[in-house]
C-alpha cells in the first residue's frame, strides 16, 4: 500500500497567489439537489473548506490546537456568515473556493471568499470568525498565526 507522502497532502490544501488561497473542489452527486443543482448549504462546506485548508497550508495545526497543550492554542468558529448565491453550481464541475483575509479585530477575524466556476463568480461571502481559548471564551489572535496570514 503506499503511504501518502507530505507532498501530496500539501498539494491538496490548495495555493496561496497573491495573497488569496484558492481550493479546487469537485461537485459531487451527494452535493446536488435532484436536478443536478448544488443545495445551498453545500456551498457553506466548500467555504469551510477553503479557511480550513488556508489554515493547513500556513502550517496551522488545528487539531493539535483543539487539544490545548500550548498556552496560545485557540479554536476558530464561525460567529456571522453573509452569503450571496448569484449563479448555481452543478454536478462533476470544478469550482474554485477563493478565500483572503479582509481583517483582523481583538478576537476574531474577517476573511472573504467567494466561489467561482472559471471565471463566473457564483458565491460570494464575508465570514466572520471568532477565536476562542480553552475556556471557550474570546481571546486575542495568536501572534504567530495573525503573522502567518498577514504575510500571505
């Protein structure tokens, strides 16, 4: 059997150009509605996708951070989202989840993204993040990690 190497699994978190992670992702049957159209809470799970996979690429590991050893560690979750669906998506194409970071506040963080089919845009989103310590309380952004996303 062979093992996945670091590389490949790099390569699947997507690119950084520009100051922009860019997420290739699939539609897939299980993604449709019965006409082949992508249901509008899929588009949610390809957002998610592309911060969650921006994060990875940075070298953010949020699960060693879900379990708190270190002092900074925090958790990301999601306070406000504000999505416009402008144009649907449908099976077997290939979108590209497109996400940047608009602005860091005290304990969260502004990140916009949006979806496009080649070069029609179909999703556009503002998502605001909160960062959260052990306790489950607001806490400021890690220094290392606003470092890493402000140098994208």
């Amino acid at each position: 059997m062979t093992e996945f190497s670091p590389h490949f699994e790099n390569s699947l978190a997507g690119v950084l150009e520009d100051g922009i992670h860019i997420l290739p992702v699939r539609v897939y049957y299980e993604d449709t509605d019965a006409g082949g159209i992508v249901y509008y809470a899929n588009y949610l799970k390809y957002l998610e996708r592309g911060r969650s996979d921006m994060l990875r690429l940075l070298g953010v590991d949020q699960m060693g951070m879900l379990a708190f050893e270190q002092d900074d560690d925090v958790q990301f979750v999601v306070r406000r989202a504000e999505v416009d669906y402008i144009s649907p998506a449908r099976l077997d194409e290939v979108l590209l989840v497109k996400t940047g970071i608009e602005k860091f506040g005290g304990a969260s963080l502004i990140m916009a993204q949006k979806i496009y089919r080649g070069d029609v845009l179909l999703v556009s989103a503002v998502i605001k993040a909160g960062i959260l310590g052990q306790t489950g309380r607001p806490v400021r952004m890690p220094e290392k990690i606003k470092c890493l996303m402000e140098n994208i």
